[in-house]
C-alpha cells in the first residue's frame, strides 16, 4: 500500500449566475457573469479496486464526471482508479452545477498529483470536457467556477476580465421549472437559420448593453444597470426564451422597486434576478414570492 491510497482530496467549485448577455454570448458576443456563494464540492480517494467508484449526487449527467476522469488520464498519462463523491448547493435550479463539477474534480485532480496549472490552462480543459458532453455552450460557467468574482467574458474564453466590484445587490427567484440550456440554445439556433439578420440585430444589441453594464457595474451606477436589465429583458424576449411564469416575475420585482430585473440565464425556466437597493430588497423577494417565484438566498 502506497501512501496515496489513504489520500483524501476535496475541492469546490462556485455556481454562477448570468448577469447581461446570455445567448448572444454563443455567437462571439460578451456576457457578465458572477459566481455565487453556494458550492459543489467533490472528494476523491484512490480505488482498491481497478475502476471508478462515482457516487455524485447533485451531477445531473455522470458523464462530466466520466469524460473529465479520461480527459485528465489522457492529458497527464496517469492510470489510477478513483472512488469519488459530491456534495452540491447548486442543483436543479440552473445555477452552473454541471460545469462547476467539472471544475472541483479537475481541481481535485490536480491536487492529489501535486500538478500546478493556471486558471486559463484549467479553463481550456474544462471548456473541451463540457462542450464533449454538452455539444453546446460559450464557457461562461466554467469561467465562473474557475475564477469566482464578476467576470467581463467572451465566447470561449476569448477574454476573461475580473471586474472590480465585490458583489452585486441582486435577488434571485426560481421559477420552479428547470430550463433545459441545450434545447433553448438549439431553439435559437434555428431561428437563426431561419431570421439570420433580425437575430442577429438582436444579440449586437444585447451586445451594445453588456458593454455599458460593463462600466457601470463598475460605477456602481445601480439606476443605469437596472435599467439595461430591462432592456436586455425585452430583447430576450423578443429572442423567444422567457416565458410567462418568468415576465410575472420580472414585472412583480420592477413594480416592488426593483432598479430593474430580467430571465438569468438559457430561459425557459431556471431563474430571473433582480437589482435592488437595501431598502427595497424584502419588498422586492416578497413580490417575486407573490408571482409565484422561490427566493433562492446568496
Ligand atoms: C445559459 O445559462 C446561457 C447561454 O448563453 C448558453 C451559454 O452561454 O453557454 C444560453
């Protein structure tokens, strides 16, 4: 018995929540995205046995689990078996536990062999696992879970800024129905095959938005920023991707005082979030409880 066999290695990886510019963030456009306080956290131990062990609840597809075991194993030439496990805040409300799963085992990975690499090497790597499994997808999530913070991001990982703000005044409210990303990013692929020009008006506005959220998140503006939510709200809806239960709870925040609120997120389902200052945040989670939203706390 090696000592690596009684190696016990934990690691965790934020969720994210999407600020501005989803959707377009697929076709080459920005996105701002934060990471949140709510984790997955994975452990891994060597097998006895010659195969994985994976007992991950919270991991809707054990496949990011499986590729990232082979991806690593090709990447590095290593040949242990693991037995691995999870522990998750994050799921099934479409806050990123997938990617953030992939992110925690290759940063568990990473530690039980003692192998440094940086954040942009280890997004590369998580980037090539998720879209293997997923087909589609700009990275954001990943990036989120790797970096933390509030993140200026680009397709791909094309650039990854860390914006200077520590957190932002949002609340986020569940719309009780998990949105399925890859069938709302499919559905707008189509009508981009089919509205190529208008779609594409759609996102270089989204884009235009993102840019001015961009500096004034950093401002703090949180008046201006609220009102390029809404906006950015009304070209996801004429994207196709909100839905009503989503408007409801959108208009519920915005009548309570909310600087502004939209969908966060593929749509759908999953979440909206909405600005709000100290003073009207209770009235705000209240309004979005009434349209039949559940206040997720971060
Ligand atoms: C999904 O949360 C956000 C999308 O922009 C997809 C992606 O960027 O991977 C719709």
């Amino acid at each position: 018995m090696n000592e690596d066999s009684n190696k016990i290695v934990t690691a965790r990886a934020p969720g994210k929540l999407m600020i501005m510019g989803e959707h377009a963030v697929v076709y080459g456009y920005p996105c701002i995205v934060s990471a949140i306080d709510k984790y997955i956290e994975v452990k891994l131990t060597k097998s006895e046995v010659p195969e994985d062990t994976i007992q991950t609840p919270g991991v809707s597809d054990n496949r990011f689990i499986t590729v990232t075991l082979e991806t690593f194993r090709k990447k590095f030439g290593k040949n242990d078996f693991f037995t691995i496990g999870t522990k998750s805040d994050i799921t099934g409300f479409g806050l990123g536990s997938s990617s953030a799963a992939t992110v925690a085992l290759v940063k568990a990975l990473l530690s039980f062999y003692e192998i440094s690499l940086d954040n942009k090497k280890i997004f590369d790597m998580c980037f090539e696992i998720v879209k293997s499994v997923q087909g589609e997808g700009s990275g954001f999530d990943i990036a989120a879970a790797i970096y933390g913070g509030t993140l200026y991001f680009v397709t791909g990982g094309k650039k990854i800024e860390e914006l200077p703000v520590n957190s932002l005044p949002v609340i986020v409210g569940f719309s009780g129905i998990k949105a399925d990303t890859v069938k709302q990013v499919s559905m707008v692929k189509e009508k981009m095959q089919k509205y190529g020009k208008s779609i594409m008006a759609i996102f270089e506005n989204i884009s235009r938005l993102t840019e001015e959220a961009k500096q004034r998140i950093t401002e703090k503006d949180w008046v201006r920023v609220g009102k390029l939510f809404n906006y950015n709200q009304d070209c996801l809806e004429s994207l196709g991707v909100s839905t009503e239960k989503l408007n409801g709870m959108v208009i519920a925040a915005r009548i309570a005082g909310a600087y502004g609120a939209k969908l966060s997120g593929a749509g759908g389902g999953d979440c909206m979030i909405a600005l709000v200052s100290d003073e009207n945040r209770e009235a705000v989670k209240e309004a979005v409880k009434s349209a039949g939203g559940e206040i997720i706390n971060i």
